[in-house]
C-alpha cells in the first residue's frame, strides 16, 4: 500500500484501488479550503494514474463531511463578491472533476453528510452508508442555497425531491436517502467495510474501457435526440468490439476463462495477502515462513517471485536479516 502526504485528507493505493479518507475528524470531517484543494489534487492525481482502477471515498471517525468547517465560513463571511466567487468556482470545478472522472467511485458513508457533504456522495457512481448515518441540504436555514453541489443533486435525487429537501432544509435517513435515490445501499456499521470491498471487487472483474465508456453513455444519452443516439452508441459499441479489450473480453468469455485484468486484479491481492502474512512470519521469528511465502510466484509480472519483492524487503527491512 502506498501513502500521499496531506494534511487533511489521506489516499492510499493498494490493489489497483484508491481510497480517499477525509480526515479531519475533531470538525466531522468538514472541509475549509486549503482541504478542498487537497481533495482536488487527489482526484487528479487518481485520474492521471493509470494503476488505479477504482476510487473510493470515506471519512475518518464518526462523520463521512459535515460541509463546510465554521471557522472557514466566519472567515468568508467578509470576503468581497469577488473572492466569495473564486471560492466557489474551486468547490464547482472539484465537484465536476469527480462526477467525470472515468473511473468508478464508491462513497463508503461511514457516517453523517451534511451539505457538501452529500455533494460529494451525489457526485460519486455508487454509494453505501452505514444505517446511522444522517443527511442534510439545510444550507437554506442560514439564508444559503446548495448552489455548487445542486448539479449533482439533482440528477441522483429528482427534481421532485431536491424541491422538497432543499426548500425544507429537512434531515434525511439513510433508509430515506437509499428511498429517494442518494444512496444505492444501506447496512449495518459493522458490515459496512465487507460490502464495499464486495462492490470494489465486483468493479475490478468488468473491463476499465468498458466502464469509462458506460460512464460516458450515462453522461450523454439522456441528451440526444434518437437519431443522435443512435449514431453514437452504434459506434461506441463498435470501437470497443474491435478494441484490445473488448477482443480479450469475447475470447475470455467463449474460452470460459476470466479475462486478463480480473485475472490480474485477482493475482495482485492475493500476493498482497502472501506479503502481509509473510510480514507477520518474519516479525514473529519464523523467517523460513517468510522466506516460503516470499517465493511463491503469484501469475502476473508486478510481483513474480523473490527479486520483485525486493522493494517490499527493503520497505520492511527484511532484507536486513538473511533468509534460508
């Protein structure tokens, strides 16, 4: 697993996977702007990688983002129209950065979103929460209006819904939330970690080409007119039939076989799993364990065998200790 360096967000990669942590848990995760531009950059950087297949997002603590921090808002409050304008436009454009991102994201709502908050999971493809979760678009209650995040509102709740929740400033439920379409799935807290890693999964196993583009199709669709539509999905679906992917994904499917980047996917956490009980090995004394687990050579080309797990070794300082 890797780490980016921030101050209040944190983004790990393990297993082709990106989870983005909002953390900042004394203020429930709110979000002034020095977080808002940290946020951005991660999503660029998750963009821009080419090993990520899968964005989640999360909070740290009891919150998943509770909108806006107070102390930012106090700060604002004196801005001129001027500067008020050029913080917004940074929360719009990291809104639509992360509702056009190609890849898939997952908000793993582990607790309360309020405001921006529920922004943020409006602008994701698939949401769970935890069933004690709370949710807010109550920014009419201090003469404010949901005006960045109302693009993606809307289009995951309804007109019918945004109207009623936006003028009431009301709380929502996670049972409510999943009813009126913000979430896709709610679950007890406990079981809340499993069943995204299960959706992740499920996302790995599809061919990254062919998400993009069914991202894509959901984007511009629902605009056109038939004859338009027509043309366009006619080739969508031809380029991909005569794409690398799309021609490994037909000869996977008629040989009976999983398709190289599950199978890939798969490899790749399973030797992750080899390497984290090796670790376990070694800091225990059992350094023939080790050893036998560190040569296992899994199927794909990252980590076959001893000398590609050498940056590993150096990482853990294994290589510090000979291993027979």
């Amino acid at each position: 697993m890797t780490a980016e360096e921030y101050k209040t967000i944190k983004l790990y990669v393990k297993n082709r996977v990106a989870r983005l942590v909002f953390d900042r848990p004394h203020v429930h995760n709110a979000f002034d702007a020095g977080m808002l531009s940290e946020i951005s950059g991660a999503v660029t950087k998750v963009k821009e990688d080419s090993s990520v297949r899968v964005l989640v997002l999360t909070g740290n603590g009891k919150s998943f983002c509770s909108g806006a921090d107070l102390k930012w808002m106090r700060e604002i409050v004196d801005y001129t129209f001027e500067q008020n304008l050029e913080e917004t436009r940074h929360l719009a454009e990291l809104m639509y950065s992360l509702y056009m991102l190609p890849k898939p994201t997952v908000a793993m709502v582990n607790g309360s979103a309020i405001g921006g908050g529920t922004g943020f999971i409006s602008a994701c493809d698939i949401a769970v929460a935890s069933e004690d979760a709370k949710f807010g678009l109550s920014e009419v209650k201090i003469g404010l209006v949901p005006a960045p995040i109302s693009p993606y509102v809307i289009r995951k709740i309804g007109e019918s819904k945004a109207r009623e929740y936006f003028l009431t400033g009301r709380r929502i439920t996670a049972r409510k939330a999943m009813e009126i379409g913000l979430l896709s799935e709610v679950v007890p807290k406990e079981e809340l970690g499993s069943r995204v890693d299960e959706i992740v999964n499920q996302l790995l196993s599809s061919g990254p080409e062919a998400i993009a583009n069914c991202k894509e199709l959901i984007l511009k669709v629902p605009h056109m007119g038939f004859d338009e539509a027509k043309e366009f999905t006619a080739r969508m679906i031809a380029n991909l039939r005569v794409s690398e992917e799309g021609q490994e994904g037909t000869a996977a499917f008629l040989e009976k076989r999983k398709p190289s980047w599950a199978a890939d996917a798969e490899a790749e956490a399973a030797a992750t799993e080899y390497y984290n009980q090796a670790t376990v090995a070694y800091q225990a004394g059992d350094y023939q364990k080790a050893a036998d687990l560190l040569d296992w050579k899994p199927s794909y080309d990252l980590a076959a065998g001893v000398e590609a797990s050498i940056p590993w070794l150096q990482e853990r300082g294994i290589l510090d200790h000979q291993l027979q």
